[in-house]
C-alpha cells in the first residue's frame, strides 16, 4: 500500500469521525432536556391524644413551614378525641400520633411503632440536635430501645404566684430555690380570711408534681411490682398533708387553676407549664418563681415529660412523614417554637432555652430565668398499668388530704389494691 493511499484513507476515517460527531452533537442539542415529575400530592394525617397543639400553634409549626418547604404535603389534625385503638378498629390510617410519653407504653402492643434510628440516617434528620436525655427516656420505652418518638417539647414546672394577694398581706414574694419546707412556711403567711374572702397559701393541682422530682412513677415496667408502699412516697404524701393542713388552706374541690387564674383567691401553685394560659387573661397580676425542690434533689423539678410526635408504622406516607419531622426540627421552626408558643425545647444547643418565651407579649418582665434554673431527670417507662395504678393512688392521696386516713395506711391500701387491679386485668 503506497503513501498517498494511506494518506487518503486517514483523512476519509477522520472525516468521518468529525461528521459523526457532529452529527451526534446536533441530535443531543435538538433534543429537549427530561423534566422531572412532580411529586404527587399527599396529605398527613395527625391525631392527638390530650391538648398538646393549640390550632394557632399547629398552623405555625407544622402546617405552614410544611407547605412552605414541600408544597406538595398537606398536614391535617384530627378533630376526634378517639383513642388510638378505636380509630385503628375502624380502619383508620393515621400518620402521626401526638401525645406525651408515658401514654407510648400502652400501644406497644399494637405494633404502631417504627424505630426512628435507621430513618433518620437514612433521611438526613441529625439525631445529635436532641437532647440525649430526652431520646434515652424514650428508648428505656421499649425492650430492643427503639427510638419510636421524637421529643418537640418538655414540660416545665414553675411556683406561679398571685402578686396582689401578697401585696395586701406584705408578705414578700417568694423566691428562687425554696424547698417545700419553705414555700410551706410561705404558703401560712397568706392564708388569711379578709372581707369575708378566704386567701389560701398554696394547692398542689396534681399528685405527680410531688412524686416526679423524685424520680416516681408507681409500678415498675418490666416487672409489674407496685413501688407505692416506700418511703420516697410517704415523703411526698407528707408534703402534701402538710400543705392542707394549714388553718384554711384545707382541701377544696374544683380547680385550683381556677382558683388561682379566675377566682383569683390562691396566692400560690406549683404546677406544669401555664403561659400559654395567660394569653387571655386580664386582671392577674402574676409572676413565677423556681419550682420547690426537695433538699436532696436541689433545683430538680421532675422527670422528663415530653410531648412528642410519633410517626405511625402503618403509614403509606413514609418519606412524607420524614419530611414532616425534617421541617419540625428545623432550627427555623424550633427557633418560633421556643420564642412565640412557650413550648420548652427539647434541642442541646443551650440557644433554644435560652431565648424561650421571648416573643410572648404576657412574659415580659417575668422571672423565667429563675424558673430555668430547675432540670429534669431521667423518667423510668411507664408500666402498662400506669394508668389504672395512678387513678387507685391518686384516690388514696385524696383520702390523706382531705384528713380522712394517715399516709402509712394510705399507701397500704394503695398498694393492696393496685397489685389487685393488675392481677385481675391479667387475669382476663
């Protein structure tokens, strides 16, 4: 083969492989770009046992920031106060349940649950934001420690006080760091009788605003044994009966949250997180103080007592509901919770505790920082029976406070009767 063939058949190869390019290129060009489908509508479905979101806050944290983000997600709340069980007997699909976490352990058995772990690698949601305490409560829930529920709020306990009933009586006003011993002694100096009105010092409005600052929850998990019958809750028996044997501070049916917001005649309850209640409140000129401790546990104010938010394993929405709690837990979203909702943050970064409550018109120049200076402790899980075992005690504590039976044989008769209670429901 000579050169000029050679040559030849090089510059006929190279011409065609430039015109084969070109060509190729010219194609691809002339070809419009694949444009990606959008998602397909879906709406989420929440259910909520007790009053966790006001309608305001639901629309502020949830519905709106959803939206905002992923304009092809819907989220809705129930109007029903059925429990779980009920909707899932009907056939219901629910996507997320709302409620705090003691009430977790009664569904288990349901099999509702997912272990939010894996999903949350799996969807980018960064489980170190939280606060570890607060997951470690709800993974003691289940005996593998599944993560079946995300904290978004943690209840706090504050001493809210009437400033005008201690103004009428010079009475200072209470102070940060009182153990019970004191807010007692506080709680004698303002109970009075003036024109005809009785003034009472101090009510407690649920039992367990004693037993949880002792780490208290009646009935052990994972074994059944009833606990009531020991001396940390003779201890807060105690209090109590201290609290209502004081000359006209006896025990009162009704709600001592009335009394102290509306009646305007209680110059003192330690109690859960009330601000939100003062939205709509005139007239009650109020401030709060750091919840009373017990001398061995200073500046505890309970167990942990989340309000959470659980996606449903029988979903069909999976990525959906990932994406809900994404934007839930966004700093954007938490930031408006801490600052406008006067829901305590369940989130480490101290920046969230810090700037909670700071949009609510209602807590300006009220003392939070001393109410912040408390924390919670690990809350053992709920038995079962917790429930049905709290409602016995409860009567029981009833029965002291009102002076009807000493604590020793309050708590004996408790212990009788929820050990009778839990054979009989397993007996069934």
């Amino acid at each position: 083969m000579n050169k000029t063939f050679r040559l030849t058949s090089t510059l006929i190869i190279a011409a065609a492989v430039i015109s084969g390019c070109s060509s190729s290129k010219s194609e691809t060009a002339d070809v419009p770009p694949k444009e990606e489908k959008p998602p397909e509508p879906v709406t989420i479905r929440f259910h909520q046992l007790g009053a966790y979101f006001t309608e305001r806050d639901f629309n502020e944290l949830v519905i709106e920031p959803v939206k905002k983000k992923y304009p092809h997600i819907t989220v809705t709340m129930d109007k029903t106060t059925e429990d779980l069980p009920v909707l899932l007997t009907k056939g219901e699909v629910i996507d997320f349940l709302v409620t705090y976490h003691g009430r977790l352990s009664n569904y288990i058995d349901l099999g509702v649950y997912l272990d939010l772990t894996p999903l949350a690698s799996q969807y980018g949601l960064d489980l170190n934001k939280f606060d570890p305490g607060a997951l470690d409560t709800i993974r003691a829930i289940t005996e593998k420690g599944d993560l079946i529920a995300l904290p978004y709020a943690n209840n706090l306990n504050a001493l809210y006080y009437n400033k005008d009933i201690f103004d009428k009586f010079g009475v200072p006003y209470p102070s940060d760091g009182l153990f019970w011993e004191d807010a007692i002694e506080v709680a004698k100096k303002v109970t009075r009788m003036d024109n005809q009105v009785q003034y009472r010092g101090m009510e407690i409005d649920d039992i367990n605003r004693l037993l949880f600052p002792l780490g208290l929850n009646i009935i052990e998990a994972r074994t059944d044994r009833v606990l009531v019958n020991s001396e940390p809750y003779k201890r807060a028996f105690e209090v109590a009966r201290q609290i209502y044997s004081i000359p006209g501070n006896e025990f009162k049916t009704g709600s001592a949250i009335d009394r102290f917001i509306k009646e305007k005649t209680l110059a003192m309850i330690p109690t859960v997180n009330l601000f939100l209640r003062f939205r709509d409140v005139e007239d009650l000129n109020w401030d709060v103080a750091q919840f009373p401790s017990y001398p061995d546990r200073p500046n505890i104010y309970g167990m942990y007592d989340l309000h959470c938010a659980i996606p449903m394993a029988n979903s069909p929405n999976r990525e959906a509901q990932m994406r809900v709690l994404e934007v839930l837990f966004s700093d954007e979203v938490q930031t408006i919770m801490s600052r406008k909702s006067a829901k305590f943050p369940v989130m480490k970064d101290p920046k969230f505790r810090e700037m909670f409550g700071q949009d609510l018109p209602e807590l300006k120049g009220k003392n939070i920082a001393g109410v912040l200076r408390s924390k919670t402790v690990h809350a053992p899980p709920n038995s079962y029976y917790y429930s049905k075992g709290l409602s016995l005690l409860n009567a029981e504590y009833q029965s002291v406070i009102k002076g009807e039976k000493d604590v020793n044989t309050a708590l004996r008769e408790a212990e009788e009767k929820i050990k009778q209670a839990i054979a009989a429901e397993k007996g069934k």
